[in-house]
C-alpha cells in the first residue's frame, strides 16, 4: 500500500529537524517544469528547488551523466586528480573572468572559501590587521556561522552570537554609504549582482562597476555571489555578465549541477595563488559524480538554447505580470532578471503562496511580501499562461476578500 502525504508528513513530524516552514507537500517525482506529490497532483514548478532546476527537473543529459558515472566512480579523495573536476574548471574559466576554481558541496561553502581567499590574501599582501568585509543588507550569503556573520539581516544571526568578527553592512545600490564603510581595515566586498533572498534587487545601473572602481581604488578584492543568480538564471550564463564589470572572486553553487548538489569558489589567478596545499579542502569538494553532473548541466546550459529560451521567456512572464500587478491595487513593482522575478505586494505574500499551491501552481515569497518567480529556464509560453493564469484566479480572490 502506497504510503500517503498525511503519513509521510506525520512521520517527518516527529524525527525531522524543525528547520523550515515546510508546505504540506510531499514531493515524490519530478519532470521538466512539473512536481508531483504522492498523491499523483501535478505542480507547476515556478520555485524550481529554489532555482537550483535551472534545466528542469530530471535532465535526461544531467540523469545519464550521472547514471554512467555512478557505475564508474563515485567518490575518490583530492589527493588525486579528477577528470571530471578538470573538464568542469576549464567551462567555468573558459565562460567567465576566473582562472582558477575550488570545489564544494553548496552556496554556503562557496562563501567560507571567499571569506578565506579575500582574508589570507590580504593578510599575504597587507599584513595582519585587514580583514574586514563590506556587504550590503538584505543580502544572504548562507547559514554557517560565517556566513550568516557576513548576511546583511539582523534576524539571521538572533540567538547565535557571537558571530564572526570583520563584516559592516551597507544598503544594497548605494555607493556612498560603501565608500564611507570602506577603512584601513577593510579587504573585500561581498556582493549579489542580483539579490534574491532580499526581495529580487537588482543592482541599479552603473552601482556594480562604481564599487568595482571603489575597490581598485582602495586594493579591496570584490567577490560576487551568484549562487542563485549564477548559471544562467537572468539570461546570461553569469549575472555579473549585464554589466561591464568583472568581480575577482564568484561564488557558484544551487543550479551549476542541474539538481545534484555542488558549490564553486572561481577567482583570478592572483586572487587564488594565496590558497596553496593545506589551507583550504572538502572531502566531497568536486566529487566525481558532482562534477559530471555539472559538466553535463553546464553544456546543456550553453550549448542547447537555454539562455536563449530564458531571455524570451523571461520578457514574456515579465510582460505577464506587469499586467497582473496592474490589474490589482494590492499589486506593484515587477523587478528582476531574465527567468528570476518578483512581484511587490502590499500585503503579506503567505497566503498567495498556499492558494497557488492548492491550485497547482509553486511559488515563495521572500522578504515577507515579494512574490518570486524562479520557473526552469526551459519553461515554455504554455506553461508560464497556465501559471499566470492560475495566478490571477488567486489574485482575483484576494481582491474579492478585501473589497
Ligand atoms: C542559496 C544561497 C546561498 C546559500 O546556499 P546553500 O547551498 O543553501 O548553502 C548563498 N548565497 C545566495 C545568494 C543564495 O541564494
């Protein structure tokens, strides 16, 4: 007898972590932009694992890349070399600024190693006392304690300090206020070209190559996370890519393996020689089955349309919403890039959230009233009309409750 979502969830109820808010949805299959739960109810997936199925679920390149190299290799240490490691390095430094890249296991790790990088470099070349980092609030950079020392939200860090000494945080887009944070201490910026955890912010035209600038002036290396916003989400293969600019550290991790879970640290050659033998490592970094897995989902990225189709599909739901938001007085901006959007509300998104759920139709909401759009880049015009009409159903109600 087939085990039931009321089951299943009882049972996670009582042995799982209590970590998230979790939907009452139990995922058991996925298929391009489509999830279904254990009943057989079908889902359009616009949250996408929280843009890590950039190719949709279960890429039939990602699934047999991984099949083939499960039956070869699965693990062996970084105490050897790695071919499939290597082939992954050399698309990444071939498709961006970097030269040199360290693997790992997520978005978080990827963030730690730039946090390492930016300090022992500066302490190879500035001596001791320089360590600090400039971030922007609103941002997320993830949940170690190094990371959610170097997250721009107060609510992060509630109940865990003390945390890692060294970070000031600035507001996201103004260049003012990180001029003045910038001191005799200061050796890096951190920040997300596009901000996704913080509401989808994009960085305002011109403010990315200005704290470029910034940093040169002052000797501060400039590292970018684009975790989520990496690997092809707005359009291009990397976010930093819109503008002329070019950081001297990314962080890469949610959708570089198309689902299977890995992180990447990419820097400049002169950023990375400061990390030699013995200072950095991950037993898992860069696995053989990781990085096949990402061989496969970054050549299907570049190779297969799939930017093409965000870029189209991105204006196209971009379009769509702007008409939804101004058809609703509760409704406003529309912001974003290529295949990452948000919807501004002026109320609280929760209840959208679990109307469009119970409707077929995955979403989140973040920063408390911004509705996030992060659909597969492979979406197609019918499924983002299905979406956006399901959508409006939920909307049309809302309106209808509050007069
Ligand atoms: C998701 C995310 C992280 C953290 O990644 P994990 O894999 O969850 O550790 C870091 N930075 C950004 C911008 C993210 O969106």
């Amino acid at each position: 007898m087939n085990t039931t979502s009321e089951q299943w969830i009882e049972r996670g109820d009582k042995h799982i972590a209590t970590t998230y808010g979790r939907y009452p949805l139990v995922a058991v299959k996925g298929e391009g932009c489509w999830l279904w739960d254990a009943e057989g109810k079908k889902y359009l997936d616009f949250l996408a694992g929280v843009a890590v199925n950039n190719l949709g679920h279960c890429h039939p390149n990602v699934v047999k890349a991984l099949q083939k190299q499960a039956e070869t290799l699965i693990h062996c240490s970084n105490y050897y070399h790695i071919p499939s490691q290597i082939e992954l390095a050399e698309i990444l430094c071939n498709n961006s600024f970097g030269d040199r890249v360290f693997f790992c296991n997520s978005g978080a790790e990827a963030n730690e190693a730039a946090m390492k990088l930016v300090r022992k470099h500066s302490a190879d070349n500035h001596g001791n006392d320089r360590f600090e980092v400039i971030t922007a609030l609103a941002s997320f950079h993830g949940r170690t304690i190094g990371t959610i020392s170097a997250t721009g939200q107060d609510a992060v860090r509630k109940g865990f300090t003390p945390v890692v000494p060294g970070f000031k945080y600035v507001p996201f887009g103004d260049i003012e206020a990180m001029a003045n944070a910038v001191s005799e201490k200061t050796c890096a910026v951190m920040l997300e070209p596009v901000q996704g955890e913080g509401g989808v912010n994009v960085a305002p035209a011109g403010y990315l190559q200005a704290v470029r600038e910034l940093c040169d002036k002052h000797n501060l290396l400039l590292v970018f996370d684009e975790v989520q916003v990496g690997c092809g989400r707005t359009g291009k293969l990397f976010a930093y890519q819109h503008d002329d600019v070019a950081p001297d550290i990314m962080t890469l991790a949610k959708a570089l393996a198309g689902g299977p879970p890995i992180g990447a640290m990419v820097a400049t050659e002169t950023a990375a020689a400061t990390f030699v033998p013995g200072t950095h490592g991950s037993t898992f970094g860069g696995n053989p089955l990781m990085s096949t897995a990402a061989v496969a989902a970054m050549n299907t990225l570049i190779n297969d349309g799939v930017l093409d189709n965000c870029v189209a599909m991105g204006a196209y739901l971009r379009d769509k919403l702007e008409q939804l938001s101004q058809r609703y007085s509760f409704a406003g901006d529309v912001r974003g890039r290529g295949l990452i959007l948000g919807m501004k509300l002026d109320i609280p998104g929760a209840d959208i959230v679990n109307a469009a759920m119970a409707k077929g139709l995955l979403i989140n909401c973040t920063a408390g009233s911004v509705l996030r759009f992060v659909p597969p880049l492979i979406v197609s015009r019918e499924e983002i009309d299905t979406a956006m009409e399901i959508l409006d159903e939920v909307l049309s109600a809302i309106n209808v409750e509050n007069g």
